[in-house]
C-alpha cells in the first residue's frame, strides 16, 4: 500500500512539473524584443533604422 501511494505522489509530482508555463524569452515576442535590444546594445543597428518588435 505504501508503494502504490509512493509512486503515486511521484506521478502526480511529475505531472504537475510538466506543465510549467513556457518563460517570456523563449516566446516568439520575447525572442523579437530580445533581438531589438541586443542589438541595440551591442553595436547593432541604430534605433532610428530599427523597426519596433
């Protein structure tokens, strides 16, 4: 009985991690804005030739 609610538990617990959001840099928008700012930053185009994310 124990066994069977142990591997339960770590079912449930792996199920559950699973299904996390996905992280707001991994996302196609945060992929854009990350680029913008990239380059931006380091040597990239100038804000005013750049197209807005």
């Amino acid at each position: 009985m124990k066994r069977i609610i142990g591997v339960f538990l770590l079912l449930t617990f792996f199920a559950s991690a699973c299904h996390s959001p996905k992280p707001y840099y991994k996302t196609a928008k945060g992929k854009k804005k990350q680029k913008y700012y990239n380059d931006l930053q380091f040597g990239g185009k100038s804000a005013s030739q750049m197209k807005k994310p």
